[in-house]
C-alpha cells in the first residue's frame, strides 16, 4: 500500500479507541501493525480458524456471521471504520467463533496477537480503551440476543431502529446501510417479513420510509413495540 507510517500513526491517534494514549504508545501500535486489503465478498477468517491476531477497520466494513448446517447464514454483527474485529479470540487465544467477510473493499490493521501481547507487558494503558470498548461490544450482543430469543420480528426490528437512531444521533432520520436481505439476516427473520412489518409500522403513523432512510415518526411507540405491548402487528 501507498500510505506512509506517519499516516498510520495520525490514524490511531483519531481513534475513540486509543484516546489520550502518550506518543510513545502510539509508536509500539504502529510498529507492530500491518495493513490489509480485502475485495469486496473476501473472506478475513472464518469460524474455528487459529486467531493469529485481531483487526482494526480503517476503511469500509465487515459482516461478521454464522452458517447453519443447510448453509443458512446468520449476521451476528456489521463491523464499521473504527472497530475492532476479532479481539475478544485474540486476547484469549481462543478460535475465531464466526465467519469474517468484508461487504465491500475494506483496508485494516491487523495486530499479530503475540506481538501485542508483549507490547501491552510493557504499556498496559494500550489496552484500558479497547476494554471499554469490547465492554460495549458486549453489551450489543447480550441485548441483540435479548432480542433475537425474547422478542417478536417486530420488536426486533424497533430495537434496531432505535438503536440506529441512538448510534448516529441524527436527528429522527437513520439510514439502513445495508441491504434488506442482510438486515433481515440480522434480525433472523426472512426480507418478506420484514417488508410487511415496515409497511404495517407506515401505515401506523410510525415511521416513514423512502429507501434506505427512514424517519422515525414515533420513537415513544417504536419503544413500545420493543417492551413487547400488543400493537397488532
């Protein structure tokens, strides 16, 4: 690749995740990482695979995702510029638990795992911003798995939505960056569920969509449906 060391270090620097890290930490993150490329569709691992190391998304994204035995795939996640993929098998040493495959071309850090296990020896503030943010990671997919196991489509999708609207905090518009199929992977439900359910919640006064926007109308009902109160959808 063309880009320089400076301009890797200007990178981690702006991250949420090495926020206020001194100069000389920031040194031993770039020393020890290499930048990757991966077309559109490319896998970056799959489930069960050796974790040799975890990745930071600088530039495009990443569908993380199981394989049922019929071959039916499940979106657990959508990694985004600035997250971090595969750490949590990284650290443990554990294998990757999903599949890893970039949803359109995508440029990452990669951290070989034993060479930033030796790095956090001697500089242990590295890691106290990737806990925190692994701890919100967490946090997503116990309530996705709230959600995916206790709530009807409905709910699901509500969830979604106002999780969207809680994560750009754009006013009343959130914008669905991936595709129906996929979003429909990631709630465990099929697109023509999920087209019936967005046209019913039009209808109802509480949202508006017009294609991948959607304005949310009524946040205090999307809330609702999220509790689980009869709404006759």
């Amino acid at each position: 690749m063309s880009e320089k060391k400076s301009d890797h270090l200007s990178q981690l620097r702006n991250m949420p995740l090495f926020l206020k890290l001194p100069d000389a930490a920031l040194g031993m993150l770039e020393g020890i990482l290499v930048v990757r490329s991966f077309h559109k569709g490319e896998n970056i691992f799959t489930e069960g695979s050796a974790s040799a190391g975890f990745y930071i998304v600088i530039k495009g994204r990443v569908k993380v995702f199981k394989l049922s035995a019929e071959g039916k795939e499940q979106i657990l996640h959508i990694v985004g510029s600035r997250e971090l993929l595969g750490a949590v098998s990284a650290f443990a040493g554990s294998p990757y638990p999903a599949h890893a495959d970039a949803m359109e071309k995508t440029t990452a850090f990669f951290l070989p795992r034993k060479d930033f296990l030796a790095l956090i020896q001697k500089e242990p503030t590295v890691v106290m911003n990737m806990m925190a943010n692994l701890s919100m990671r967490l946090q997503h997919f116990t309530r996705m798995i709230e959600d995916l196991s206790l709530k009807e489509v409905p709910g699901r999708l509500a969830a979604y939505l106002l999780y969207l609207h809680e994560r750009t905090g754009r006013g009343d518009i959130v914008e669905i960056d991936i595709s129906k199929g996929q979003l429909a992977s990631l709630l465990g439900t099929i697109p023509e569920t999920l087209s019936r359910i967005l046209r019913k919640m039009s209808e109802k006064g509480l949202l508006k969509v017009s294609g991948r926007r959607i304005r949310l109308l009524n946040r205090k009902a999307l809330q609702y449906i999220v509790n689980g109160e009869k709404t006759g959808l």
